[in-house]
C-alpha cells in the first residue's frame, strides 16, 4: 500500500524560479512530516519538517504548506539555485517513539538549470 | 562530529552468496535504522533498533535477512542467501532521543547481486 504519494517524478527549473513538489498521504495517524534531500552516491538528509499543528514553516529558501483536511503536503523551494539539483522526499510518520519510522514518497529528482 | 559511517560502499556479489553490512550511528545516538532504497525509490524501513533492541522489524524478511546490534552502538546486516531482487543500496540512519524525527543517513553500501 503506497500511503504516502508524491509528484512530480522530475522537475526541471531555471534558475531563480519557485520549485513545488507534491505529496499525498492516506494514513490520517501520520503526525510528523518531513522532507529529505539526496546528492547521488549519498544518504539522504533531512531539509525541513512540519507537524500538522501548523499550516506553514518557513526556512530560508524552503517552505512546508500543511492542508490537513485534505491530507497534502508541499515544498516550495524559492530562488532556486543549480546546488539545489538533487532528489528530493516526502516522507511522513506517527508521532511518539514512532518519529524516525519513516514512510517515504517515490522521490523527485530537481534539476535547476543555470 | 562524525556522521554514521557504513561499510563496504560497494559489493558484489553471485546470487546465493551471503553478504553483511556494518554501520556505526552517530556517538550517544541510541536510535538505529536500516532502511533499503531501491533504484528510483525513496527509502523503506526494515529494522528499527532502541539501544540493542529490535522494537520494529516487521518489514525484515526473516527468511534470509538478519541483523543485530551487540552493546547497543553499531550494527549488522545480513543477507543469506543473496537473490537477484536484493540488489538495492542499504541505508542506516540514526536519531537521538530527544530528536527522533531527526534522521541522520549513511552514505549507503550498494549491494549488486548476480
């Protein structure tokens, strides 16, 4: 069971544009919602997350949008920069000692173009 | 401060082979996580360490697959016997306790399997 859907597969940005990606999730008992960014040939790191207790974080360049009631998720990545160039993911899990039990999206590979 | 450190980087081995990964998780990092990303994939949990016990190994097909965690700081996973379809790269990630949401990833060891 996919529970946690990401969009798009790829993206391609120029440089300075806004970059959104998607995420969908079934399980209403995910309480915590991060997002990961992966260079090729490394781990993935985390990049910024959110709680359902807030419809927005904001960290730097990087925004979480939180909608709740219809159980959606979103990075906005402002001025995008060619370094941002990586796979990015959604993931999503319940809350207490469940945190770092992961539920990841299928990715989207970002390619900002110079 | 050292990240989480996994070895080998790189193997490979002939189907019915065994294989075993090491990972050692960041200093005071009780939690540990072996986590499989296929090609294209975004990560999936197969076992979840609290000190040196499995509280979560449901997704860890017991039939080939083993791990342990002797003392409690770094791990083992085992495969055996290697198939085809075990090809993937194997991602251990450790959190402290009073971060679990906070993932910290190795760089992987990327298993090939022929």
């Amino acid at each position: 069971q996919q529970q946690v859907k990401q969009s798009p597969q790829s993206l391609i940005v120029q440089k300075g544009g806004i970059s959104i990606i998607n995420c969908a999730y079934e399980n209403t008992a995910f309480d915590y919602f991060p997002w990961y960014q992966q260079f090729p040939g490394k781990g993935p790191a985390l990049l910024i997350a959110i709680r359902p207790d807030v419809s927005e974080k904001k960290e730097g360049r990087f925004t979480i949008s939180f909608n709740k009631s219809a159980k959606q998720f979103s990075l906005h990545i402002m001025d995008s920069q060619p370094g941002d160039s990586a796979t990015y993911f959604c993931a999503a899990s319940k809350g207490g000692t469940s945190y770092g039990k992961l539920t990841f999206g299928q990715g989207t590979i970002l390619t900002v173009h110079p | 401060e050292a990240g989480v450190v996994q070895s080998p980087r790189y193997k490979i081995i002939e189907k019915k082979q065994p294989v075993a990964f090491w990972c050692n998780p960041i200093s005071g990092h009780n939690t540990l996580y072996w986590y499989l990303q296929n090609l294209g994939q975004g990560p999936e949990l197969l076992i979840r360490y609290e000190n040196e016990e499995a509280v979560d190994d449901s997704q860890l097909p017991k039939d080939r697959f083993s791990a342990e965690r002797l003392k409690g700081v770094d791990s083992t996973l085992k495969i055996q016997p290697a198939e085809l379809g075990d090809s993937a790269v194997y991602l251990c990630a450790s959190s402290s306790r009073d971060r679990l949401g906070e993932l910290f990833f190795g760089e992987g060891s990327r298993l090939t399997v022929l």
